[in-house]
C-alpha cells in the first residue's frame, strides 16, 4: 500500500526481527493513519535533503518493540516515528545537523541522532514531545542523552 509518492506501508512495517521470532507486525487502523502522517513528514524531509530515505525501523507493535528494546513510551508503537538513514544525502550525524536548525518548517516533532557502538542512525518523529528541550537530541548507548547533535 502506497502511504505517498516514496514510502510504502511495507517499508514502514518490514522487521527482520520480527519475521525471525515470527511476531505479527501489522499496524492498528490508528497506527497506520499515523503512519500516513509520518510519510508526509518524510516526504518533506527527502524533498528538503534532495536524497532518497532508508527505513530502518518503522511501525512496531508491542511484542516487536519489546524484542529490540524499545521503550514502553516510544512513538515507533503508535506509528509516529521511523529510524532512517540518507547515505546519498550524508553521514546520520551529517543528516541529524541539516535537519535540525528545520524542524518547525519541515514539521518534524522529533530529531534524535542515535548511536549504539557503530552503528548510527536518525530517528524522526511526528509528535513533538512534552518538553520542547527534547526536540533535537543526541542518544548514545553507554553515554546517555544529550541536548543537541553531538559528534561521537
């Protein structure tokens, strides 16, 4: 199903883990109008970046959420977020950095650069959080959260 011009329900639903442990990830009708918005949101971001976006992380329901570690609280559960990454655009951090100072103009209510050993990515949301000083953030496994987006 064709969610806009560039992204798919399937793209925002494919786990590799989910299909190994053999979990259900199909999104709730809430969700998946959720998921509707989060495309528009990446739309713009691929339309600003002028490079096509990769999701790694989607949708996820509950049991999928829990087996990758997933915060109770995360808006990967009601189809609000998506990890990506951009490599013709640039590195993650390179990535979090030009979308940061547009987030209002771009709608995005969330811009968090991720890093866990060598592994990075971006995740995106459509919710802007409860305390605006975590609308752009840097998450590092073994370091914590910091405010902005920190080289590491």
């Amino acid at each position: 199903m064709q969610l806009t011009p560039h992204f798919t329900l399937a793209e925002f639903t494919r786990s590799a883990k989910a299909k190994a442990l053999g979990l259900d990830n199909t999104p709730t009708a809430a969700a998946k109008a959720n998921l509707a918005r989060t495309a528009q949101m990446l739309e713009r971001v691929r339309a600003h970046l002028g490079a096509p976006i990769t999701i790694t992380s989607g949708y996820r329901g509950a049991a999928l959420n829990k087996a990758v570690g997933g915060v109770t609280s995360s808006d990967h559960l009601q189809g609000l977020a998506a990890d990506v990454v951009v490599p013709k655009y640039g590195t993650p951090y390179e990535v979090a950095k030009a979308l940061a100072p547009h987030i209002d103009a771009l709608g995005i209510g969330q811009v968090i650069y991720e890093v866990s050993g060598s592994s990075r990515w971006v995740h995106l949301s459509a919710r802007v959080p409860e305390k605006t000083v975590n609308r752009v953030i840097t998450i590092a496994v073994g370091q914590g959260t910091m405010l902005g987006i920190q080289r590491l």
